[in-house]
C-alpha cells in the first residue's frame, strides 16, 4: 500500500475547516495563530505523544491558480493539511495521539467540521480517518529504524566520536576495560527526548538571488 | 509560516491537471513504486527524509456534511510534499541538474508545467504553486538524511563488537576495536545547528 | 559557443596573470560627475583579455565596483536593484549566512572593511616592485587630480620567495593554485580534472557562464544579472576576502598531532589539504610525494575519488575534496558543475622556513578572490555548505580543516586501513588557522560596460 514504506507510514489528512462567518477571526485564522504560537521542540505535541518523525500543519487556503490557459478555480472551503511520517500502524498512532496530546488536538481540529474532540477516542480516530487521503507515491530515505532507535543512534554517534577521539594510541588491556565501561554507560544513559535542540529560524532568503 | 525546522525544510506544492491525464500519472506511479532501481535517484540524492506524491481526485476532497459545501471543480489535483535537507535553491537546482526526466514524467501532466530544465522557469514554477507550512515539527532538528544513515552504521557496528568485547584477549581486542574504528570512521561528522537558510 | 571577445574583457578574468607581486587600492567616490570622469581617464590603461603575443607587460590593471559604488556613480536605481541580492548585501551583511562570526566576525576587520566606505578596487599586478610602484604612482596621480575618489587603504601582495625565486607555495607550506576550472572559450592549455567530468569519464570545459555575465550556464540558460544587457555582459562578480594566517598556530598544532599520529608529519599535513605540500595529490600518491607528478598538467589535476569512498587515501574531509569534490557525490559530478569559483589572488606578508621563530600576530596570509557568475549559487554556496558545514560530504557538522572557523571546537577525521602507515586518526579542539579579516563583494564589468558608466549611458532597459 503507498502509505506505508517499510515500517513508516506517511499520513495525509485534510480536514474541512469551518466556514462560519460570525466567526472573529475566522476559523482558519485562528488555527494559524495558534500554530504559530505552538512548540515545536521537545515540548510539541509531536514530542509528547509517541511515533512521528517528522509532521506539518498547514492550513490550506484554496487551489492555486496557475495563469492562462488554465481555468481559474476555488475550493468551497479551507483544509487544515496534517502530513506526517510516523513509525507503525495509523489506528495506533492516531489512538497514541488523542491518549497523550487532546488539548492540543482538540484546539487545532476544533476549528474543523464535524470534529467529535479527541475525549472520544474511537470517535477522533473515525474522524481523522475519514478526512485521510491516500498517498499515491510514498518516499523514506531510511524506512526501517523506528524512532526510538533513530534518536538512540545520533546519541551513540556522538559519545563514540568522542571516545575514539579521546582513546588514541591507549595500549590495549586498558582500552578494552575502558570501551566495556563506556558502552555501559551508553546504555544506562538517558537518550535526548524527540525534538530536542531545535533552533531558531535565522532566515536571509528572499530576492532575485539566483 | 515556518518552512524550516533545524535542518529540514518543508515543502508543499499544489497543481492543477486535467482529470483524464491524472490516470497516466497514477500509471507512472504505479510502475515507479514497483520498479526499486527507478527510485535510486531519489535515495542517491541523499538529502530528501521523506517526500510523497498525493493525487487528489476532484471528487475526492473530503466531504463529512454538517454543513461543509461540496467542492465543485474541473480539475485533479497534484499535492507534493517533500521533507529535505539544505536551501530551497540547492534542493531544485539538483532536482533540475539530475532528476529532471523523472520529474517532467511527474509534473507534465499539470498545467502550465514548463519542464524542469531550464532551471530558472522550473523554481518560477515551484515558487508558484508552493504554499507555506503553518506548523513543521522533526524529532531531529540537528541531523539530515545522512547524519540518521551514518547514525545507524555507528551503531550497529558498536554493537557487534561491544556483544564480544568482554570476551577478548586486549590483543584480539585492540585488532576489532582498529576494524570498529575503520568501520566508523567515514560516519563520524558532528550533529549540530543548521547553517543560516539562504 | 563564439569566440569571446578578448578584447572587451578585463584580463584578470580570463587568466591568471602569474605577475610575482601586487596591490589592491581601494577607493571611495567622491562625487558622481568626477568620479565618472576618472573612470574615463582609467579606462585606457585597463588590462584587457588580449593576448600578449609581445610578452608579459610590465604592470596590469583592473577595475571592480561594490554596489556602494555603483550607486555613488549615479546608476539608475532601476538597474542597481537588478543586481543579485547578495551584491547589493556586500559580504559584511551576509556574515551569517557566510559562517563570519566570532573570530572572523565583521567588528574585527581590518578598518577599512568596517565601514561601508569602499566603492572600488583597482588591482595592480606587476613584473617586479619597482614597475609597481611606478604603474601605482601614475595610477595614484589621476586619481587625486580627477578629485573623484580618495584612497581609502591599500594591500600589498606578492608571491612567496624561496631561493630568490617566486613561487606558487602559500605560507602553511602548501604548493597552491592547481585548482581553477576550465571554461568554453576562454583560451587556456586544456588540462583533465580542470573542468566538468563527463559521464564517459573525460573532463570537458565548464559552461561559459558559470564564469561570465552573458552566456549560458551550467543550467542551460543565462545566468542571473543586471539591466541592461550590455552592462552585465563580458562583466563577472569578484569575492574579495584578506585571510590571516596564524602560522605560528599551525606549526605548533600540526607537531602536536604528528606526534601522536603513526603515519608522520608531512603525511598529516598533506591529509589536512589532499595533497602533499609539493603538490602531489594523495588520491594519485597516498604513501609519498611525487614532484614530477605535480609537473605534468597530463596528471596533476586528473582524478577522480569513485575509488576511494571511505577516504582511506584522501581524507572526505580533506580541503581539496570539499572544494572540488569531482565525483563525490555521483551523478557523474553533475551536482557541482554550478558550483565552482575561479581563484585569483596572492599571499602577503613575510614568509617563514619551517623551524625559524614565527609568531601569528605577525601581517601574513592571503589575499583570497574569486571570480563566479552568481555569487550566491558558486561562492557562497561553496563557503557555507562546503567549507563551514560537512552534509554534503556525509560529515555532518564539521568544517573544513585547514580554513573552518572552528573556534577552538570541531574534529577532523582522517581516514585510514589497518597498515599501521595510515592509521585512521582524529584531530580535535581545531583553533582558527585562518582568520578573516574583510573582504567585500565586487562587480567587474566589461570595457564597454566601464565606458558606459564613464559617459552616463546607462538606460535601465
């Protein structure tokens, strides 16, 4: 199936948003607004409930309109896109996210039609299931490490840098002793949580550059 | 808006394309999803995590009543979402330089598609029918496609010899720990910040 | 591809002059009219890409403009925004982008870069010290009586001298200048790993206009540039960058690791850059320098790393194949065609044997310039992603060994087999070798296109 590569499934939502012109700001602002004020480190609902790799929210006004020849054309109403790319099956990972971030969810897809809130967990999982769109062609550069393995390996990657930089040119017994240590170490260590060390956006793009 | 998280840039693109040719591009996907040499490029490319083509018929957009209004339209629509690493600039410009067959066999079928060679009236294009993210979220802001690869090689080369260490003389030792070494050593590079987006 | 005409552009563009010393002024406009009118009267003794079938002249001469400068001359403001983004930044603005920060932050350079006072460069090149001084004299007495410009500071350049004799060797050591790209029509003896590697394995000439405004590019189209036509064509952008060498750093820093790494010191050194310090590229001579390799332009330049992934000859990161990284990255080097630069550019300052007391507050480094179509798309691309960041190599975050901004932190790692002659090896904790001390952004137009600005022709279309 095109959502699945290897053990990552690509998710493709697109919810309805409500369309109500009593609404101040209108709904789909107000999504905007919230997003643009929502973590999106370690403390992003992403982060807190389990499995996502990597995730967007985009509202999406309408179509675009390409020029003549093409005919111009309008959606009835604005979608709220959720593309994500997460480890295993859609009922799991849909079911891990009305468990662990609700609050969030529900303040993101409270401005769409017909959401039951993420209270009822069956009843979110119906929902985000119906606005799906089935990903016609599906790419993972790597599809068979979970995330928890993923973030395991970069810490790994680092602490053996460091180790082979700082263990040159040791006569071997106390090498051996010292590697059994350090690989013990790694183990009991805590791995950093996903989304941690994001950045600030430093952005100097823009013009006719090239 | 906020394309960029850390070392990923999120890009979403929509086009227009007549319905009767959406079939041909769903052919081309079909093969393409079967045939795994034709998808080397993509992997060759080594800096794309994730991206996904999604066709979305005209009848298709999701439709749950309460009041929502069915969509009317003329055309099929072709969503592109790509998670990659580096400058907007070098992802076409590569995308043009070495994919651009693959990519006029994806993109033809949409409207006013120029061909993605030359490269200027291709990021016009892109440009165009690209609409911003509101939210991106990665799990590893500081690594790109081939921090996680390398990542990977380290650890599973850690744990073959960290099963045995224990069981070594320190001269049978120094030996695998040299190969370890070997085996790592093309994989080592610093995770970090992204360099300033231009 | 036609014939360029030779005569329209400025020599400096189409070669290396191989003049043993030089000088760079740099001017501020005074006043538009007499400025205009000074460029008039420079216009002559411009050295143009003419052949010098009578020999090498005595002295050459070139002229460049920042953005600053072409605004002081009064160009149309429909045609200085035509101008790539980065230009019209200038090379302090773009310090974020460039990784100039902390050492090599733009509130430590040289005075004259701090401000936004230069407007134009005119570099001399010349036979020997006494013809510069002579042709800067002449040079110096127009400018002051066409009252169009001050001289705001200069910088003294030259080849270094081993044995009373000029040589390409820079002041770490290294034999220097093997790496400019070829490029259709430019007339140069053709030499293979100079250029664009083919699918079939040869090399060929690079697109015109990776080089030149006016032509086609590496793209298949032209390149990026200003309004109108004829200001732009035969005109290229020039990266102009004072890098400080702290040799006393690296001497202490390469002894410090050669003592703990199995395969010597000189091996060490030439892993830093890719090639030993006579030349010799590690990729064709892993074990031991080869001079008379370095001597034949049939081999010097020609190979390629498709056999040496995991950079057991040479290091991935190795300055030389970060730079010019061949086939590193498959698609038969497809992904760096519109990424090379070509380099002018001399060291100054005095040059030290290796064992005689050396201090890095001494003046010494080099005068780094790059001539690219599109500044952003060649330069700036290659500084960032190549020099400063290391995905592309599959090395993550790490910089450049020999010229990274490394502040003190990073690693290097050179690798290696399981003969105990090449070891693998990781340098750590690098210190700035190199430190930048300003630069700016410069526009080289064409002799028509200089005429043009002379007599305020400039239309904006």
């Amino acid at each position: 199936m095109p959502n699945k590569s290897g053990s990552l499934y690509g998710l493709t939502i697109l919810s309805p948003i409500i369309d109500d012109e009593k609404a101040t700001p209108s709904h789909d602002l107000q999504i905007r607004k919230y997003l643009a004020g929502l973590a999106t480190d370690d403390g992003s609902p992403f982060a807190l409930a389990p499995g996502t790799h990597l995730a967007r929210l985009v509202v999406m006004d309408d179509v675009i309109y390409v020029g003549m020849p093409a005919c111009e054309e309008h959606l009835k109403s604005k979608y709220l896109v959720l593309e994500s790319n997460f480890d295993g099956e859609l009922d799991d990972y849909l079911g891990g996210l009305a468990d662990h971030v609700p609050e969030q969810l529900d303040s993101i897809w409270g401005h769409c039609v017909a959401y039951p809130g993420a209270g009822n967990r069956q009843a979110f999982i119906d929902y985000m299931k119906a606005c799906q769109i089935d990903t016609t062609f599906y790419f993972a550069a790597i599809n068979d490490k979970s995330l928890p393995e993923t973030l395991r390996a970069l810490h790994t990657r680092t602490a053996v840098a460091d180790f082979i930089a700082n263990h040159q040119g040791m006569e071997p017994a106390r090498l051996q002793a010292e590697f059994v240590q350090f690989v013990a170490q790694l183990r009991s260590e805590p791995i950093p949580g996903p989304g941690t060390g994001g950045i600030a956006r430093d952005i100097k793009t823009g013009g006719r550059n090239e | 808006m906020s394309n960029i998280n850390g070392k990923v840039y999120a890009m979403n693109a929509i086009t227009p394309m007549k319905p009767w040719k959406t079939w041909i591009l769903r052919g081309f996907f079909f093969v393409l999803g079967r045939v795994k040499p034709l998808q080397q490029d993509l992997i060759n490319l080594s800096f794309i995590e994730f991206a996904r083509w999604v066709v979305l018929p005209r009848r298709g957009f999701p439709f749950l009543g309460n009041g929502q209004k069915r969509e009317e339209l003329q055309y099929d629509y072709l969503l592109f979402f790509s998670n990659f690493n580096g400058t907007w600039n070098q992802y076409i410009d590569a995308f043009s330089a070495v994919l651009s067959r693959g990519l006029n066999l994806i993109w033809r079928w949409s409207e006013k598609f120029p061909g993605s060679v030359p490269v200027t009236p291709f990021k016009n294009y892109i440009a165009q029918v690209q609409f911003d993210t509101d939210y991106y979220y990665t799990a590893y802001p500081r690594a790109t496609a081939n921090d996680l690869k390398s990542a990977h090689i380290v650890q599973t080369s850690l744990d073959a010899l960290s099963l045995r260490a224990q069981d070594y003389t320190p001269a049978q030792f120094a030996e695998a720990y040299l190969h370890f070494v070997i085996q790592v050593q093309a994989h080592l590079g610093e995770t970090g910040d992204a360099p300033v987006v231009f | 591809m036609s014939k360029l005409n030779a005569t329209d552009i400025q020599g400096f563009v189409l070669r290396g002059y191989n003049l043993p010393v030089g000088r760079y002024l740099f001017l501020h406009l005074e006043d538009a009219t007499r400025a205009r009118k000074m460029i008039g009267q420079l216009l002559g003794q411009v050295t143009t890409g003419q052949r010098w079938d009578g020999g090498k002249p005595d002295s050459t001469m070139n002229i460049a403009f920042t953005h600053k400068g072409l605004a002081a001359l009064d160009l149309p403001l429909a045609t200085l925004i035509t101008f790539p983004v980065e230009f019209q930044d200038g090379m302090k603005e773009r310090s974020g982008i460039l990784g100039d920060t902390g050492l090599n932050a733009p509130e430590r350079w040289d005075d004259v870069w701090r401000g936004d006072r230069v407007h134009m460069w005119l570099g001399v090149n010349a036979k020997s010290p006494e013809a510069l001084e002579a042709r800067c004299a002449k040079l110096l007495a127009t400018i002051q009586e066409s009252g169009g410009a001050t001289l705001l500071g200069s910088q003294d350049a030259a080849a270094v001298v081993i044995d009373g004799k000029p040589t390409t060797r820079e002041h770490f050591g290294y034999t220097d200048g093997f790496g400019n790209p070829e490029y259709l029509g430019v007339e140069r003896s053709s030499q293979p790993g100079q250029g664009k590697l083919l699918a079939d394995g040869t090399w060929a000439p690079l697109a015109t206009g990776e080089l030149l405004l006016g032509y086609a590019d590496e793209a298949g189209e032209l390149p990026v540039a200003p309004v109108p036509h004829l200001l732009a064509a035969n005109g290229t952008f020039m990266v102009y960058r004072k890098l400080h060498q702290n040799l006393a750093t690296f001497r202490a820093y390469l002894d410090e690791q050669a003592a703990l790494y199995g395969g010597g010191k000189e091996k060490l050194a030439a892993k830093f850059i890719g090639r030993w310090r006579d030349g010799t590229p590690l990729e064709l001579s892993p074990d031991k320098p080869d001079f008379p390799l370095t001597q034949d332009p049939k081999r010097s330049t020609n190979f390629t790393y498709g056999a040496d992934p995991e950079g057991t000859r040479c290091p991935l990161g190795a300055h030389v194949r970060r730079v010019h990284p061949r086939d590193d990255f498959g698609f038969h080097g497809k992904l760096i065609d519109r990424r090379r630069i070509t380099r002018r550019g001399l060291p100054y300052g005095a040059f030290v044997p290796e064992g005689e007391p050396v201090s890095d507050s001494e003046d010494r480094g080099v005068i780094f310039m790059a001539l690219n179509a599109s500044i952003s798309r060649q330069f700036e691309f290659v500084q960032q992603q190549w020099i400063g960041y290391g995905n592309d190599a599959h090395l993550g975050n790490d910089k450049d060994m020999l010229i990274g901004n490394h502040g003190g932190r990073g690693r290097f790692v050179v690798q290696g087999d399981t003969r105990p002659e090449n070891p693998p090896f990781i340098c750590s904790n690098m210190p700035n070798f190199v430190e930048l001390r300003g630069g700016e952004y410069f526009f080289l137009p064409s002799i028509t296109a200089l005429g043009m600005i002379a007599l305020s022709l400039v239309d904006p279309r």
